[in-house]
C-alpha cells in the first residue's frame, strides 16, 4: 500500500512545530539568564517568554538549566552519526576531528549559542552544569570510537580519544571570541588537534621586542 502524503505532511509539520517550541523555551531560556541572571529566573518566565504552557515546557525539559543546554544534547547525536560515517580508513582521533570541523560552523551560525557562549563568559558558575551536561556526549563519542576500533566501551582508548577530542573543543570554545568567525574557532581547533597529535610540545615564549 502506498503512504499516505498526506500523514506524511502532518507528521512532518508536528515535527516542525515541535522543534520550533524547542526552539522557542531555548531561545527565551539563554536570553532571561543573560538578562536577568540565572538565579533570577523561573521556569514560568521562560514560559511566558517563549509563550507556551508550563505543561508544554516539561514536555521537552525537566529543569530550566537543561533548556539552556539543549544545544549540547542535539549536538551528541550530530556528532555519533557524523563519526560513524567518516571513512574506516581514518585514524580515530582525525576523524573526530573532521567530525568536529563538520559539525561546528552551523553551531557557531545560530545567533542563540553565541548568546549561551556569553552568558557562560558572565556566568562561570554554570560551567560545572555545562560539564555534567556534556558526560552524556562523552560517553556517547566513546562508544562511537569503540565500534570505529572494534574495542569495548569501557576499554582505555576509546576513551582516551573522545575524552581528548571533547578536551580540544572546550579549549577552542573557552579561548575563542564569540564575536569572531567560525573560521577561527576551527583553526583554534585545529591547532588542539596537531598539538594532541605532536605529543603535547610544550610551547615556546614569544621573543621579547627588540631581541
């Protein structure tokens, strides 16, 4: 029996519209921390913001801290699928790499994960809440370097090489202005990268001026 186009279209336009209220709680979520600090804000401003229902807000979040690390779960998933489909020939650690570099430009396109990038920079204290957020996609990308390496998840390599990658992005993402291209957190990641895969050089001092 041939689909129905027509559910079809209704299933994709409830998926449009759920990831546009998604969208939405994120978007008012980053915007009130920055404004108003993150103790200064309720589930219900986000709500009233975002002009939804609390009962449509827990239908995607169980707290408000996750509505402002919403951008870290989606990006688990992009990264497990665009990791398995770098070729079998690539050295793990340069295709999360690649993976990384795939994935990052439309990440730094959104104007909202600039804002969140702010308001980690005005915020530190939600720092640790970033990284308890982010063991999810820790252990995700170790069970994607397992299957590339046909080892274990819990073997030391896999975990090695996803805990290392993760380690260069948040460097890159810490030293690198929110205000400058992607293009230059890509070179930042980069230059992780290189030094990870030279051994760790320690750096040498710049020249004094007029030596």
């Amino acid at each position: 029996m041939a689909a129905d186009p027509t559910a079809a279209a209704a299933g994709g336009l409830r998926e449009r519209k759920k990831m546009e209220t998604r969208t939405a709680l994120r978007g008012a979520a980053v915007r009130l921390y920055l404004e108003r600090g993150p103790s200064a804000v309720t589930v219900h401003d986000i709500c009233e913001a975002a002009g939804v229902s609390p009962r449509t807000f827990f239908n995607y979040f169980d707290t408000k801290d996750d509505a402002v690390f919403d951008w870290d779960h989606r990006l688990t998933g992009q990264l497990v699928e665009l990791l398995a489909a770098r070729p079998e020939s690539e050295p793990p650690l340069e295709a999360l790499r690649q993976t990384l570099r795939t994935a990052i430009p439309a990440l730094v396109a959104d104007a909202g994960w600039r804002e969140r990038r702010r308001l980690l920079q005005a915020y530190p204290e939600l720092v640790p809440k970033l990284v308890h957020s982010n063991s999810h996609m820790a252990e995700a990308l170790t069970e994607a370097v397992a299957a590339r390496t046909r080892l274990t998840a819990d073997a030391l390599y896999p975990r090695l090489v996803a805990g290392a990658g993760l380690t260069a992005l948040r460097a890159s993402i810490r030293t690198w202005d929110p205000e400058s291209s992607a293009d230059e957190l890509l070179a930042m990641l980069d230059e992780c990268f290189a030094a990870l895969g030279a051994g760790l050089p320690e750096p040498r001092p710049a020249a004094s001026a007029g030596v």
